[in-house]
C-alpha cells in the first residue's frame, strides 16, 4: 500500500511537471503518457523495483521541465526530499545537459550509457522503447523516413550501451526495432 502510494504519488507529481507539454508527434498527446508508459514496459518485463518505477515516472521531469541551474537544483531538493537520494540519482543519470546542442548530447549518450548505473540502463532501453513506439504510431509531422530510420539507429547504439541485465528487456528492445525497421521500410 505504501508503494503503491509512492507511485501515485510520482505519477501525480510528473504530471503536473508536464502538464503544459505534448509529444512531438501529430496527434499531440499529454507527454505524461510517455513516462507511464516507460514504467509499464518496466513491469511487463518483471521490473518491480519501486526507486526503478518511480525514477521512470520521472525520468524526463529534471530534463524538459526546468530552464537554468537553479531550477535544477530546487527541482532535485524537492525529489529528493519526497522521493530519496536513489531516485534523484537515477533521473539525473538520464538527463541530458540542455545547455549542449541536440547533436552533441545524441552522442555523449551513446559513450556514456555503458557506465551508467543498473537502474538507468534499463531506464534508457524502456525510453528508447517508448520512443520508438511512437516514431511508428503518433510521428513527429515534419520527420520525413531518413530521420525516422536515424533515430532508430541511434537508439538502438545507445541500447547496446545497456544491454545485458534483462533478457526480456533486451528483446523487447530487438522486437520494437525490428519491426519499425521493417516498417519503415516497407512504407519508403
Ligand atoms: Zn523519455
């Protein structure tokens, strides 16, 4: 009861965080579906460790919604305060310095995925999953197929970064690539 009232907790804290955003996609769906369903891949998988579910619930909190340093800095009190140190970590470890142009964080996360921590490989791979899933069913409008299939080359360097601490996870990551590879190549 105690967990579950954590994740609810986390789920209610990310969506106010988010609330003013959608996804890239056409359809422009709330962003918070997105977290929720990074933590869902998580337990389809058999993930049940509550600091993991609730670093995915929040993972891209610190990353897209704070401006400045300080923002950072008040935004991880308040984690760390309501959710522990080993939380906060994990969402640190996965958010991209903003201050950096797209391109140069696209490629720090492919050389440092290999050294981050248990939790935030498998954090990166179910984001990568997620956002794959959604370059096939809900895409940006103006990504043509080249972006597309660049994107899920991408992912999948920075998946191979993680690999390795959940058989189920690393399929699922294989399968959602495949098939939107294919996909995408069949409709080019
Ligand atoms: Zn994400």
């Amino acid at each position: 009861m105690k967990d579950l009232n954590k994740i609810l907790e986390a789920i209610s804290f990310a969506a106010d965080r988010h609330r003013n955003q959608t996804r890239k996609g056409i359809s422009k769906i709330p962003y918070i579906n997105h977290p929720i369903r990074v933590a869902k891949i998580l337990t389809d998988v058999g993930e049940n460790e509550m600091e993991l579910l609730i670093a995915a619930i929040l993972h891209d909190v610190i990353e897209d919604t704070t401006k400045s340093q300080e923002e950072i800095k008040a935004l991880s009190n308040v984690i760390l305060s309501k959710f522990g140190e080993e939380v906060l970590f994990t969402v640190l470890e996965v958010s991209d310095n903003k201050s950096l142009p797209v391109e140069e964080r696209k490629r720090l996360q492919v050389i440092h995925t290999p050294d981050l921590s248990e939790r935030a490989k498998k954090l990166k791979i179910a984001d990568k999953i997620s956002n794959i899933e959604d370059i096939r069913k809900d895409p940006p409008e103006n990504w043509e197929q080249k972006r597309k299939l660049a994107y899920l080359d991408w992912a999948k360097q920075v998946a191979e970064g993680a690999i390795g601490l959940n058989k189920k996870l690393d399929q699922y990551f294989d399968q959602v690539y495949n098939e939107t590879y294919s996909y995408l190549k069949s409709v080019n």
